[in-house]
C-alpha cells in the first residue's frame, strides 16, 4: 500500500447501502466543498500522485458507482495527472467511463468534506445493526500487479478492440540462444517464468521457456539475470492479454538431463553429461588456469611449463616476462 492508500476508503464504501459518487481531492486542497452537490467529496491522506492504480480501480467493485479525480487543488497536477491518466484511458478502452480527471475550479454549492483517515462509521454498523451490506474487499496480501489485474477483470470481462491496442505493464520476451538454465524462473518475482520439459524419445528432451502474460509485472528481473544475456523484451503486450489467463512460449530448445548432476542442458550431440561434468571427467585433477592468468609474483614460465604438464622444468629464477611473455620492463636500482 503507498502513503496515500485507500483501504480504508474502500472498507467504509463496501459497507454502505447505495454506491457513492465520489470526487477525490488532494490532501493539500485549501477548500474542495464547491462543487457538484450529488458527489461524496473525500479528501485524501497524501496526493493523488501516491494513490495505487490498482486501488482506484478497485473502489468500481467495493460500492463507488463512479470516481472523479480533482487536480484543481493538487500541489503537483502533472504527476498527478501522470498517476491517473493510464487508468482513465485503460478503462474507457474496456468500454467503462467510470473514472474521470477533472481540473476546473467548480463554482457551486458548498458541500461536505469528508477526510480519508477519518471517515464517519453509522451508529448502526457500530451496534451490529447494519442491513447485511458488505461488499467483498480486495485481498490485500496480493501484490499490486495482480490487484490491478483482477479488478480489470471483474469491470472488463470481455476484451475489446481498443484493448489490442492499448500497451500492458507486462513484457513480451523473447529468448534465441536459451539454455534453459532455469534462472530466469528462479529470478522472477510474481513467477510468470517457467520451463516445461517434454519427452523427445531417447532420452533427450523437448524444453520450452513459457511465459504467463497476465503474471508479468515488467520488473525485468529476468532479463537482467540472464547469464547468457539472449533473454530480451520485444516490446510490451496489449491489455487484452491480461484478460485471460494463458501461457505462450518464448524459447524452445532441446535438453538432456546430466547423468552425473542431474541438470538439463542444451544439446544437439547427445552428450549425457553437461559441459561442467564432461570438463571434470576429462580432467579430474584440476582446472586449467584462463589464458593469459597468473598469479601475483608467479613465473610465467613456470604457468606455461604447468599448462603443459611438465612438472619437472619449473624455472628456479624470476622471469623477466609478463603474464603476455612480453619483456618486463628493468625497474631502476635504489
């Protein structure tokens, strides 16, 4: 929840009888009562720039028949606007003109200004009296990607063409030269990531990265912890994707699993072990050194006579080549 959350807007909403027009206001807003006398004007706790998209969507099912955001008094109208704005043209795509931004100064009656943190509760909701209203609330354990998502959901049931158009949150992946190594599913918050391995006969298998648009939230985790760097996004995908729930596939490629480690890894050789397990089996004694690596104060000659197995030849005297076998330059005496 941000600073300016409206959990508690939403809780006092879903226990009222009639759905509200409400007109939200900044906190900083010197004097919000003139206006549109059929409206619940509702002063925030923090700007409209702090309020979740996710929330202000969410107030559409908890008991607001429509919201109108006022920027007349906001200290910072273009972040406010910037706050708003995608949800109004999200919504208005989806067929649902529920949500506006307003930035006149109204000239009307005086109205009653209500504050967010400190709303007024019926004296018959206090003595248990209520008439059985009680809308259901948000989880609020959910994130707020999957929030937004589901209160999209319940306002827009069916895609429309305007949604294929319209720019999603969510990245579309693409993934040439995967290895499947599983990190990016490891690496990604919401888990919209994960490979499924299918049976290619002989032991070897047919490996798909899938992807679950409505999941993704665009952290780019994935992209920037793919060790191989071949995971990328192509662009964003269009709102009507979040409407339903499917997996598409970004990599498929085929793998085997390590008959010594057990990890699946890339082939087209039908080698059983991984690259890691078939260079340890070939040398079970040690690594070989990066070329062109020695350490501080070692011989080159003696790293190259190491390379080539010959124990037997280490020089006895510092050398006055570099790591490069170039010549050191003689450093002056005293």
């Amino acid at each position: 929840m941000t600073t300016g959350g409206l959990h508690a807007l939403q809780s006092w909403l879903a226990h009222e009888v009639d759905e509200r027009d409400l007109e939200l206001v900044c906190a900083e807003h010197p004097d919000p009562s003139p206006g549109e006398p059929d409206r619940t004007v509702v002063r925030l706790s923090a700007c409209v720039r702090d309020v979740a998209a996710h929330e202000l969507v969410e107030l559409l099912l908890v008991g607001a028949h429509s919201v109108a955001v006022r920027l007349d008094g906001c200290s910072d109208p273009a972040a406010g606007a910037a706050r708003v704005d995608p949800v109004v043209r999200m919504l208005r795509a989806g067929g649902v003109d529920r949500v506006t931004v307003e930035t006149d100064d109204p000239a009307e009656a005086r109205r009653t200004v209500l504050e967010a943190d400190g709303l007024p509760v019926p004296r018959r909701l206090l003595l248990g009296l209520a008439g059985g209203v009680a809308r259901t609330l948000p989880v609020p354990d959910d994130d707020p990607h999957t929030r937004l998502v589901s209160a999209v959901r319940a306002l827009v049931p069916t895609a429309t063409r305007e949604l294929t158009e319209l720019d999603a949150p969510s990245l579309r992946l693409t993934g040439h030269g995967c290895t499947a190594c599983d990190v990016c599913v490891l690496a990604c918050p919401p888990g919209a990531l994960r490979i499924q391995h299918g049976s290619g006969g002989g032991g070897i298998a047919i490996s798909t990265l899938l992807q679950t648009p409505a999941a993704c939230t665009g952290c780019r985790s994935c992209i920037d912890l793919c060790p191989t760097g071949v995971l990328g996004a192509v662009g964003p995908w269009p709102w009507s994707e979040l409407l339903v729930d499917r997996e598409v596939g970004v990599a498929t490629l085929t793998t085997a699993r390590c008959e010594r480690c057990g990890t699946s890894f890339p082939t087209t050789s039908g080698n059983r072990c991984c690259p890691t397990c078939t260079y340890r089996r070939s040398n079970p004694f040690g690594s070989a050194l990066p070329p062109g690596f020695t350490m501080p104060g070692t011989d080159i000659r003696d790293v190259r006579m190491l390379e080539r197995g010959h124990l037997g030849e280490l020089s006895a005297e510092p050398s006055s080549l570099d790591v490069d076998g170039r010549q050191r330059p003689v450093e002056p005496a005293g």
